[in-house]
C-alpha cells in the first residue's frame, strides 16, 4: 500500500489491506502554496539532545526483501541525552531521501529537497551526557523513514531517555546505507500479498533483537544506557513491529502501538507486558480494524487504549508539523499539528516513565480536562 | 451463515483485485442509469438490506448487467420469489398471500407488483422481514447464472483471526473448494489429499496422497460422479461442525476414521507470498505465481531477470496453479513478456459489440521459451492468461483444463445498505473469439496428479515441463 504521506482525517482503514494506513484518494492532499522549511517543536524536557547514526549489519540472516543481500544492512539513529546544546543541528534526512519520500507519496507541491531542510533540535554527534538513562527502541510506519518520528524522539531524549530509532531497510522509500547507497522500498512489492504484515512484523522484530544485541558494543555512548529498562514505540506497522518484539523479546519490557494494525500472534493464554494503543477515532472498539479488540482482550497486565479525537493516522508522527512545507492542507476538523505533537510527547513520555522510571502517573488514570481529545477505550469512548 | 454467496463458487482469492479497471465515468454512470454506483472509498458500515436495497439492485442490473438491456427480468423476479417463499416455508410461517403476481414483461409495472404483494407477505411477518430481503436478493443475483456475479453481506471473519491465518480442516483435496461448491461435473475420481496446510488435518496425522473414501458417511463421488458431500471439505467460518472421513493410506494398506474439527490454523508466511521464484537445473526459471495481484507481472520480470542474471537460462515455467485470478490489466502484461502485436482476449457486449485487450507492447519481451502449468484451480484472470499463451503460441500449457470460471471482469456496485453488488458488464472471449467460461483452457500436454505421486511428493506437471524445456 503506496499510503500517501498526506494528512487527510476522517479516512477509514481498508479492511483488506495488509497495512493499517488507509489508501487515501489521490485528491486527498488538497495543495496549497509551501511555507517553506519546518522547524520542528522545541524539545519539553530540561536536557540537551545529541544524535548520531549507527550502520549496523546482522550477518546471521538474509535480507527479508533483497533475495541478493545475504546479510541484513539497518541504519539506527540514536537521540540522547547530550552534555551540551550546542553545535550544528542535525539535518532531518539527506536531499536524497526527501526526493525519495515526497515521490514515493506523490506528494508533488513542494521542492523535492524541502523535508532535507526541516529544522531540528538536536546536535549532530554531541557527547552523550554519561549517566544511565532508559532505552526507547522507535519503529516507524511502512514506507516511512524513522526520521518521521524525530520530534517525539527529540522530546524523549530531552526528558531523560536513550532512543534508538530503527529504518528497516527495504520498508521505507529511503534508508541511506553505510556505502552511500540509497535502498529503497523492495517491500512494496507485495504489500497487498496475504501475510504480508505478519512477515513485516517477524522481521522488525529480528531487527530490534539484532539492534539491542549490538547497541552496546556499537556505540561508544553505549555506557548511557540502562539495558535492564527496554521499551518501544512504532508508528502504524511499527506500532504493531511492538508488539511482535515484545512477544519475542523479554528485553522489551513495555510498548506502545501508535494507530497500527495488530499482527503479531498473542498466546490465548494472555501477554503480561504493559501496553498502550493510542489511536485515532477509526481504532475504536468495535470498528472496522478488528486487531486491537482481538489482542485488547489478550492483554492481561497493565493496559491502556487511547484514542484522541481529531486525529488521522500520521497525527502521531511528525507529518502535521511538516505540512505547511510541503503545501498540505490539514484536513478540515484536525487538531493543529502543534498540539497533535503535544499530546503524542505527552502520553508516550506518560506511558515511559510509568513502565521504564517506576514514576506513576496519573494522567494514564483517566480523562483529564486539559486534554479533553484523549478518551479512554473501550468503556469511556463509545461515544466517539 | 448471512454471507450471501450469490453465485456459489466465486470464491476466488483475491475478489478485491478481482474486478475490471474502472471504465472511465461516463461509461460507468450512464451504463448503471441511476439505479447504483461504484463505490468510492470504502463503504460505510452494512445496514439491513431492504425492500428498497432489492429494487435498487434490479434495477441495477438491468442496468449495467453484461444482458441487462436483453434479459427477461421476469427470471430475475420469479428465482426471488422461489427463495421467499421456501424462507417462509423453511420457518414455519407461509401466508396466504405468497402468491405470484402476474408479471407482464414490463420491467417497472412487473417490479411494482412484486414490491407490492413481497410488502403483504413481510407486513406479516414483520420479525422475518430482513432475512426474507436477504435471500430474496441473493436469489436473484444468482439466477444470472453467472459465476462472476456475487452479492456478498455482513462477511464475518473469526475474532482471533489473524493476517495469514486459514480457515477449515487444513487441507486441500484434487476437488478444490470452488469446484466442490460450483462445478462438480468434471471432477474426477478418487478423492484424495494434496496438501495439508494445518489445523485439524495436521493434527490427525493426513498427509498428501491419503484417499479419502467417506466425507460424513457419504461417497464422495456415486457412479463416478461427484457429490455434494465434497464441499463438506471446505467449511467456511462460522461453520464449525466436526466432519467425519473414512482415509486410505495406499502405500500401507490402513483404512481409518478421523473426525476433524474446523478451525483457525496459520500457514505459513513464505508460502503465502502472491510471487515466488527458483532456479531449477541451473537453467530453468521457476516462478510460481498464486494470483494476478497488483505488481504482479512486474514482480514475475523481476523474477526472471533476476535468475537470469550472470547466466544463460535455457526457459522459464509459470506456475499458474490455483491461482484464482485478479486484475486482466496484470494478465495482459504477462502475456506481453512473450508475445506482441496480438489480441490477448475480448470484451464484449451482449450485442455483440466486443472490446479488445492488445498485448502491451511496452513491455519487454523475455525471448526465452515458456511453459505454463494448470489446473482446475486456475481461474478468471488466469484463464485470460493461459488462453492467451495457448491461442497465440507463446507458450506451452502443462498440467489440466483450467477452471472455466471467467464470465467477465466483475465491477462492483454499492447499494443503499453499504454491501457491494459486483457483475460483469462484458463477458470474457479468448484471443480468437472462442468461449472460455464453463470450458475453461485445455492444456497442450494433460498431465494430471494421481495420488501416488502426491504421496511421494511428485510433481509429473513440472517435471514434464522441464523436459519439454530441455528438448
């Protein structure tokens, strides 16, 4: 499914696809004249963020896409806590990469270069502050690079944590390899294969395994990070990559799945691992994605199901804050992408620092009045 | 089961993929009149299908049906009426006034008087009201006799269902599900076991070349003909009666009794993929390809190409069995890797009128010697391929008579209760204007399976195939 990276709410999951994305219609991005490059929000924690980009190569396995690469080739980008705030910010993707996006997404109003020229907060390669903070493995959705998910993984690593943020190779229409190379997205070959996403998980999950086994020797900031306090956080299929590296991986104590389809078998006998499902108002209970009613009633420890009115399903990823660049109308009825960012930094850090820094927080408890768009499923969204 | 399905036996894999490119709008609007539409998006949530939901889809019909403008409508209204009445029948609750109005071959007076006494009947029976609509309509969707037209509702799917997973016994007999339900005639026995995919059939131990002698205490096939016992092998969810089958392992003599279970079981992910590929004697490419999915003739060159890199291949074998079809648009550009400047089929209207589909002559040819292996299983779109490669000599099919099951690429229409009523508005003729549906394609080379070889894990269709290769 060649999802389009647009904003458009309101648009239902198709229940044949292999990935929760909708196919929006090709009008759905009505154009409107570019702002011109994006700055990403100021991080909301007190510490200063370093972030530098691993390439690392699991020679254990085969390529899942490429049948000619009998190695498998991931580029991690780490975001952490950093000793100082200055230095050149660094940059959110390569000109490559942005071409390779915007087109991939038919997204067509804007300079092919303009997401290379997004402003972000953190310093390219900065000295990691040197205590020992959690570790946030991030997994974005299909076609997407993880840098997608930059302004959360900023937000993170200025409150006090180490995020690991994964491109699978092949998912995404742009990971820039260590020789330069620029893959792209073989996956979307057989996107609308049956057993696609379940395949797409397996292999997230290998990839995360394979990232957490290699982290420590990898990075010589390794040192920061608390291997005992593992959680992760995807987007869309990456969400759903959480689950299946929970279920995999007794490291990943905690995961949180952002609007994605569920594929990952839970044993019947129920899954303990703390889990969150922050969705859209599509991923009510009872609508037309069935996956999380049918893990929802698996989970047997300590759960949450969130869905936030007025979102779609790239509000939880940077996209919104992106669109004035790339002349994309919001749709009608959308939260404003500042506050779409706010509330996604806000209940992932709250879901965080509950599972992974023993810091209870009792806005995971219930509605709050300052965020009246987060309701909390199944019992209290049924109005939705 | 409220799954209405229409024309029995449109069970094809990939009914999503399954229709016509959109034809452009003009054609598709002033075709359907203003009876119904093509969905846009995807469809809100299913409502009770109605009185009103019935005329829509008459009307419809009549409208963009490949013999809408010829057929007598009067069939459609009497199989309707037939399928209410055994409903009132079926539940106890006949009244007087089930009677058959008289029908004038005026399509709008005749559908006025049935509208008038179906609304007495269920006025009475006002409980029965959107069971008597269901039936009423999928009557008369089947009574086209048309195996690519289907209205389907409220298709419901096991809750712990997950991507990848099957349904049923977990296995696959030589009489395919689709064949059991809508075409027995031409199966032929013994009955016996191809593959074992999981479930309950793993779990008793079955295996491939396992005869089976009894389905619930019946033949599976009397004087050499098939019975309906055989659809018993395909439960569909929510189905869950245990089946009882009497086995015969040949290879060792033992006869016995399993009684199997339906259920959800998972299948491997591999198989699953829509393309894979092998190199077979280092000069042969083997591309098996399960469905004619979008990308699926680019993903098939791929393939090949990819085979073909650092090497000299001497051919390449599709394997086109069970593949239950998909997009014409994908069958016509793999037909185009073989052959240019040629008819690949005919779309025609019921006037006889006939649009046809050319090979794309933008794609590459592969210039290496092709034979494709069939089976009943291949069907729709498969059999627009397979006729193509057969008619204009591009190839060499290996294997059986393929399925027989290609009216016409369905469209899709969405009606005032959100399910989809899908039909063709042509009907499909291959490259020489000869009838495929019901027929089916028969091969250059039959090459059936017979149990022995499914035991050993023989394959004669493609080891024929690589000898006519190697020739």
């Amino acid at each position: 499914m060649r999802q389009i990276l647009a904003v458009a709410a309101g648009l239902v999951v198709l229940a044949a696809s292999a990935c929760s994305a909708p196919t929006p219609p090709r009008s759905a991005a009505p154009s409107v004249t570019p702002t011109g490059p994006a700055t990403l929000p100021t991080p909301t924690g007190p510490r200063p963020v370093g972030t530098t980009v691993l390439h690392l190569t699991d020679t254990s396995r085969p390529d899942p896409w490429d049948l000619d690469a009998d190695a498998r080739e991931l580029k991690v980008t780490l975001w952490y806590p950093a000793k100082r705030g200055d230095g050149p910010r660094a940059p959110y993707m390569t000109p490559k990469e942005s071409e390779l996006v915007l087109k991939g997404s038919r997204i067509t109003g804007a300079p092919y270069d303009t997401l290379s020229k997004t402003h972000t907060n953190a310093v390219e390669d900065a000295a990691p502050e040197g205590k020992r903070f959690p570790l946030v493995v991030l997994s974005p959705g299909f076609t997407k690079p993880v840098s997608t998910l930059t302004s959360l993984a900023e937000d993170l690593a200025s409150r006090g944590y180490v995020v690991a943020g994964i491109d699978h190779t092949h998912e995404s229409y742009a990971t820039t390899l260590s020789d330069g190379r620029v893959a792209e997205c073989l996956a979307c070959d057989s996107d609308t294969d049956p057993g696609f996403g379940p395949r797409v998980v397996q292999g997230r999950a290998a990839d995360v395994s394979f990232v957490l086994d290699r982290l420590p020797s990898e990075w010589d900031g390794s040192g920061s990070i608390d291997r005992s306090r593992v959680a992760m956080v995807g987007q869309s299929i990456g969400g759903a990559g959480a689950v299946a590296a929970m279920l995999k991986d007794s490291r990943v104590r905690a995961g949180i799945d952002m609007d994605g389809t569920t594929y990952a078998r839970m044993p019947k006998s129920g899954f303990t691992g703390p889990f969150m499902f922050l969705g859209t108002p599509q991923h009510v209970p009872g609508g037309r994605d069935t996956s999380w009613d049918r893990d929802w009633k698996r989970l047997t420890g300590w759960k949450r199901w969130l869905v936030v009115t007025g979102t779609d399903h790239q509000s939880f990823t940077d996209l919104p804050l992106l669109a004035g660049a790339l002349g994309i109308r919001l749709a009608p009825g959308a939260l404003a992408a500042t506050r779409s960012a706010e509330l996604t930094r806000t209940y992932v850090a709250a879901f965080l620092d509950q599972h992974l820094k023993s810091r209870r927080q009792t806005l995971l408890d219930g509605p709050s009045p300052r965020s009246p768009e987060v309701k909390f499923c199944p019992t209290a969204c049924a109005t939705l | 089961m409220t799954a209405a399905r229409a024309a029995a036996g449109l069970a094809l894999l990939l009914t999503a993929a399954c229709t016509a490119p959109a034809p452009p709008r003009i054609e598709a609007s002033t075709a359907a009149g203003m009876a119904c539409a093509r969905p846009q998006g995807s469809p809100g949530a299913e409502t009770a299908t109605t009185i009103d939901v019935v005329e829509q889809a008459y009307f419809c019909i009549l409208g963009a049906y490949y013999s809408g403008p010829t057929l007598d409508a009067r069939s459609l209204l009497t199989a309707g009426f037939i399928a209410l009445t055994q409903e009132l029948n079926r539940n106890g609750r006949d009244v007087p006034e089930a009677t058959m109005p008289a029908l004038t071959g005026d399509r709008k007076a005749d559908w006025t008087a049935f509208e008038a006494v179906y609304r007495k009947i269920t006025d009475q029976v006002p409980d029965l009201r959107d069971r008597l609509a269901d039936v009423t309509l999928e009557a008369v969707v089947a009574a086209l006799g048309d195996n690519h037209a289907r209205w389907t509702r409220d298709v419901q799917r096991h809750p712990d269902h997950y991507d990848g997973d099957g349904y049923g016994l977990g296995l696959e007999a030589n009489v395919n599900g689709r064949q059991a339900e809508a075409d027995p005639g031409v199966a032929l026995p013994p009955l016996f076991v191809t593959a074992v995919q999981g479930g309950a059939a793993r779990a008793a131990g079955l295996r491939p070349g396992d005869l089976i002698e009894e389905i619930d205490g019946s033949a599976p096939f009397v004087d050499g003909q098939a019975t309906p016992a055989i659809t018993s092998l395909y439960p569909r969810y929510p189905q869950a009666r245990p089946v009882k089958l009497r086995l015969l392992r040949q290879s060792t003599g033992r006869r016995w009794t399993v009684t199997l279970k339906p259920g959800l079981f998972p299948r491997d992910l591999a198989g699953l993929q829509v393309v894979r590929s092998e190199l077979v004697d280092d000069d042969i490419a083997l591309v098996r390809l399960a469905g004619f999915s979008p990308d699926s003739a680019n993903r098939v060159f791929r393939a090949v190409s990819r085979l073909r890199t650092g090497r000299t291949l001497s051919g390449v074998v599709l394997d086109v069995r069970g593949n239950g079809g998909g997009s014409p648009v994908e069958a016509t550009r793999l037909v185009s890797a073989f052959v240019h400047g040629k008819p690949t089929a005919h779309q025609c209207a019921v006037d006889g009128r006939c649009q046809t589909m050319w090979t794309d002559d933008t794609v590459e040819l592969l210039g290496l010697p092709l034979v494709v292996l069939t089976d009943r299983g291949c069907a729709s779109a498969c059999e627009h391929f397979s006729s193509a490669i057969k008619d204009l000599r591009a190839g060499t099919l290996v294997g059986t008579r393929t399925a027989g099951v290609v009216s016409g690429p369905a469209s899709p229409y969405l009606l005032g209760d959100n399910t989809l009523l899908s039909f063709p508005t042509r009907h499909h003729l291959g490259p020489d204007r000869e009838v495929i549906d019901r027929i089916g394609v028969a091969p250059d080379h039959h090459v059936p399976l017979t149990p022995k070889d499914a035991a050993a894990g023989r394959d004669p269709a493609l080891a024929k195939a690589l000898t006519l290769l190697h020739k």
